[in-house]
C-alpha cells in the first residue's frame, strides 16, 4: 500500500520535556522537525526492526537511557 505525504495543521497538547528530550536526541533545531524525524523512524522501526539499534545507540549516546 503507498502512502502519499500530506501536511496537515493540527494542535497537539505534547509533554515538553519528552519533546525537548526528542529534539536533543534527534539533533533538529525546531519541535516540527522533531515530530517529523521521529515519526519518520516509527514507520521506519515497523518496515524493518533494524533501526532499533540506531534508536537505543542515540539515547544511550546522549545519556538519556
């Protein structure tokens, strides 16, 4: 099944230190890229499980796991 990209504008209530945890690990410079690249790596976890490295090598780097 293919996807198509759509933006969307939305209002989420967020937990902001989780988000600021997100943009640290994730080294981007605003909140939406930091939804996007992180949403990014969810769809990329379930196409193939090993990017579950990637993920926990980030956070134990960055000292947050």
């Amino acid at each position: 099944m293919k996807h198509h990209s759509v933006e969307r504008h939305t209002h989420l209530q967020l937990n902001q230190v989780k988000l600021m945890c997100t943009k640290t690990v994730l080294g981007t410079k605003t909140e939406t890229e930091a939804i996007e690249c992180a949403l990014a790596l969810v769809v990329e976890e379930h196409r193939g499980p090993c990017r579950r490295w990637l993920m926990l090598f980030l956070l134990t780097f960055k000292g947050l796991l």
